[in-house]
C-alpha cells in the first residue's frame, strides 16, 4: 500500500474532477427513451474533449467508458443501445478517466422520471452510507472502521450490502491496494495511513445481499432481483478529515 506525495494528490483531483464532471454531463441526458449506448457516447465525448482518455474502456477487455447498471444490476452493466431507460428506472453510472497518466473513479445513482418512493430511500441511504464511511477516512481509523460505518448505517435502514466487489486503492493504476470492504469490524484491518487515496464505493440492495454475474462475464446483478444502488467517491486519507478528490457536486447543482 502506496501514500501519494501532494503532486501526485494533486493530479488524482483533477481527474476525480474530471470524472465528476462527466457524471453531471451523463445526468442531463438521464431520462426516459434515451439509452445506455448514448450516455456511453456522452461520456466518453466530453472526457475526451477535456484531454482524458476512458479509464474503463480496454481494463481486463472491458468494452465501454461507463460502466450503467439498471434496476437489478448492482455494478458492470455494459451500455448498449438495446437498454433504453425508462420512467422509474434507476441507473448507476460509473466513470473513469485517465488525465496525465492519473485515473478518476466515481459513480452516482440516478433516478429516470419519478422512482417508486422505497426505491429513492435506497439511493439515499446509500448515498449517505458513503460520506459516513468517508467519515472514517482520517489516519484516526483503520479499514474495518470504514466498513463498519457503511454496513451499520446501511443494514439498520434494512438493506443488504454486497460483499463481493469492494473499494480499492487508486492512483497511476485503477485498483490498488488496499481492497476498501462495505462491511467490516470497528478497529480491525489496516491502519488508514495520510495522503493513501481510495476509492470508496457502496453497493447496497434493497432486498438480499445475494448475486450473480450476467453471462455477458461483467453485468452483476442481485439474485433476487430487486433494486439496488451504487455510489462512489475518491478521497485522499487525511490527518483531521478525508479530503475529497471527486464530488457530486456538479451532478447536484452545487458547483
Ligand atoms: N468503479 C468500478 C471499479 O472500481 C469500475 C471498474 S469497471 C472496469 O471496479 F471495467 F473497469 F473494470
Ligand atoms: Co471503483
């Protein structure tokens, strides 16, 4: 496990800026009729108008700059013009980019049209799961204590969180060590050490933690099929508080 020098942090936020910037782009175009294919083709537009290069597209053969899950699919949805969104959809956009040879990771869940109200408390309480977490992400704690805030947050509303897939480590490589779990042990894991940049990233489900891989060898999706939610930020590990190297910001009107 690697900490960064302030150049190197330095870099990591403007492509976080990047990413999240290309997220509120996509969240314009969010609405029903349009399909993943085109908010795919959006993206990887303005990453490269702005000198990025899609950080996903060609990882381990993935095909595409987003990574859009709909509904059931919890993460690693690929976009196609076959899935058109539709009114009470949600849909989880996941973005990466590469700036000066630096990579931005962030996801937001968006909701298509009005979303059933039990589906919205969802994406909020994973929302808020994610800064309870970043909470956490001072050289106070240790990893367990970042999962441990997720998963207490997110199982006492009565949602499940998946185990399978985890945050990671983030800088010249997309993963890095170390894995960030959603689920976890107050004081236990490695010791959260200054200027170590992380993604974290929770996948909550409405109903059962359970899933399984689409045959396409990268759609996840919960085995019961109901909802769930994804959302993530990088944040740099600091000595008071997590300083936050993507943001929602843009998406949410603040910036
Ligand atoms: N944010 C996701 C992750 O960290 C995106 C990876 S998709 C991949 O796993 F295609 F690039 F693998
Ligand atoms: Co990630």
């Amino acid at each position: 496990m690697i900490v960064k020098t302030s150049e190197e942090i330095e870099l990591l936020r403007l492509s976080g800026d990047l990413v999240s910037r290309t997220l509120a782009e996509v969240g314009k175009h969010v609405r029903p009729g349009v399909s993943t294919w085109d908010l795919d083709s959006i993206a990887e537009t303005f990453i490269r108008d702005n000198h990025g290069i899609p950080g996903f597209k060609g990882y381990a053969g993935y095909p595409a700059t987003l990574c859009t899950s709909v509904n059931d699919q919890v993460v690693h949805g690929i976009p196609s013009k076959e899935v058109i969104l539709k009114e009470g959809d949600v849909v989880s956009v996941d973005c990466g980019a590469i700036l000066n040879g630096f990579n931005g990771d962030s996801a937001y869940t968006f909701c298509v049209g009005e979303v059933a109200p039990e589906v919205k408390q969802l994406l909020e309480t994973t929302r808020l799961s994610l800064f309870k977490g970043i909470e956490k992400a001072t050289s106070a704690f240790r990893m367990g204590d970042i999962g441990y805030a997720i998963q207490s947050f997110c199982e006492q509303h009565g949602y499940s969180v998946v185990r399978e897939m985890v945050g990671h480590g983030i800088g010249k490589r997309l993963h890095e060590r170390p894995e960030v779990p959603n689920y976890g042990h107050r004081g236990a894991g490695c010791r959260l050490k200054e200027n170590l940049t992380i993604c974290i990233e929770p996948m909550i489900n409405l109903g059962k933690r359970d899933i399984y891989q689409e045959r396409d060898g990268w759609t996840i999706c919960t085995r019961d099929h109901q909802p769930s939610a994804h959302f993530e930020l990088t944040v740099a590990i600091g000595k008071h508080q997590a300083d936050l190297l993507s943001t929602f910001d843009y998406i949410e009107g603040k910036k």
